[in-house]
C-alpha cells in the first residue's frame, strides 16, 4: 500500500491541494487520507472510484504505476495559469476595439 500512498500523495500534491480539501473532494477524512499516504492504509473501491472520476487519474497508475505518463497522473496547472494570462489579454483587447467604436460611433457635440 505504501505505493499506492505515494502515488496519492503525489498527485495531492501536484494538484497543489491541503490534506484537508483533498480529502473532502473524495469523501474522507484529512487524518485518514494521511494514513493513506503513509501506507498505513488504503481506499475502498467506491473512495477509489470517486478518486479517479474527480481526478481523472486511472486506477491503473494509482494501484499499479502502469501509467508511463506522470503527465497523466498529475494536472499541468500551468496551462490554466497561461490560458488564463491569454484570456485576460483577449479580454483587454476587446474592451480596447469596443471603447474605440463606441468613441467613433458617438456624433460630436
């Protein structure tokens, strides 16, 4: 089990989450997903269900390591932080053009 922990941890980690909010979004307690990572003990299937549903990491690598792909087993966070950059960009850009059209469009006093 002190695998399966590790690879929970992990991700936990990877996710950049508390002990506390982890284990809230899978339905245990933060003492007992502690336990989990250090080995002492592991999930139910139905923990370990909601795990990988809310995840959308595979039972496979957390149980096994099969996953040759931590890529798969832990979210890039930072292609959200740069979507969100460019979002904000576009969004600026658009209040630029609108402002500008709306000056345009007014008839002089």
């Amino acid at each position: 089990m002190e695998q399966f922990g590790s690879r929970v941890a992990k991700l936990r980690v990877g996710m950049r989450m508390s002990k506390k909010s982890f284990a809230e979004m899978i339905g245990v307690s933060a003492q007992y997903l502690g336990k989990v990572e250090s080995g002492e003990h592991g999930f139910t299937l139905d923990t370990l269900a909601a795990l990988c549903e809310r995840t959308g990491v595979s039972a496979d690598y957390l149980l096994f390591g099969r996953d040759s792909s931590l890529r798969a087993a832990v979210p890039d966070t930072r292609r959200f932080q740069n979507d969100n950059k460019r979002n904000e960009s576009l969004i600026q850009e658009i209040f630029k053009y609108r402002t500008d059209d709306a000056a345009a469009a007014r008839p002089a006093i």
